[in-house]
C-alpha cells in the first residue's frame, strides 16, 4: 500500500513539474484596427429624392451619422458610431415621414437597416469580428436607398389595379 502511495506521488510530482506552455495572444481587442476599405460603398439616390430627403431633417441626421462609420479605425469607433446610428434611427422611425416616402416598403427596408445595425452592436459587445455583420448593414442601408430611388420612378398608378369597378 506504502509504495502505491509512493508511487502515485512520485508520477504526481513529475507531471506537475512539466513546463506548461501557454498561448501568448497578442491581440488586444480593444485596439483592434479596422479596415473600411473593402466595405462596400453607400449608393446614391437620384436628385429628385435627394431633394426630399434633404427637407427631413431625422433622415439627414441619420445619414450623417451613417457616413462616420467610413472613418472609424477601431472597435472603439465603431461603437460609438453604432451607438450613434441607433439614436439617429430611432428618431426617425418616430419621425413624420414624407407623402412619397409613407410606404411599408420604406418601412420594411428600414426594420431591416435596425436589425443588422443591432447585430453590429451585438458582435461589438460580445468581442466578436463585426466584419460581415458591417457588410450586411451598408447592404441593408444601400436597400433603404435604392428603395428611394424606386418610389420616386414607379409611374405605374395602383389605384387603375385595384380598382375594380
């Protein structure tokens, strides 16, 4: 029983005074740099909804605030932004939008605009790459955009198909 005893400790010993080498991680999440290079750029609206979109005031501000993540170069930047893009949004959702712009699928295009701004501050929080979830928030954002660009061309009268008289 003695040498059982003698041997479990001496097997003990030598296991525990094996070097351990441990993973040094360089990276620093909280410096972590940002390249807003190959994110793709935000699209423009034709003149006529420039136009409109310049008279309100909510979108305007929210724009603004979408441009700044072009010039983020952190994590830390980046939240900020974020955070920004998330006040400026919830005011317009609040906001009184313009007869040619009422629609649900301005709407729409905008939920989903909140959704993947909401997964950006999600993979900020959580510490994890927001890369792809800041591509599919400018896709989400040139949508809304391009969405402008529809209303405004769309000639064809919806009252002559449902009218069913």
């Amino acid at each position: 029983m003695h040498k059982l005893l003698i041997v479990c400790l001496l097997v003990f010993t030598f296991l525990s005074c094996k070097e351990k080498t441990q993973e040094v991680t360089d990276e620093d999440t909280s410096g972590y740099e940002l390249s807003t290079e190959n994110w793709p750029n935000k699209l423009s609206v034709n003149s006529k909804a420039k136009t409109i979109l310049g008279e309100w005031p909510e979108y305007s501000a929210m724009d603004i605030s979408f441009d700044a993540i072009y010039n983020a170069a952190n994590r830390e930047d980046l939240s900020l932004t974020i955070e920004n893009i998330i006040e400026e949004q919830k005011l317009l959702e609040d906001s009184t939008y313009p007869a040619e712009f009422d629609k649900p699928q301005i709407k729409g295009r905008q939920k989903v605009f909140k959704t993947y701004v909401l997964k950006v501050k999600g993979d900020l929080i959580y510490r994890l790459d927001p890369e792809a979830s800041v591509h599919e928030m400018i896709n989400a954002y040139n949508a809304l955009r391009k969405q402008f660009n529809v209303m405004l061309n769309n000639t064809l009268d919806t009252k002559l198909i449902l009218d069913e008289e």
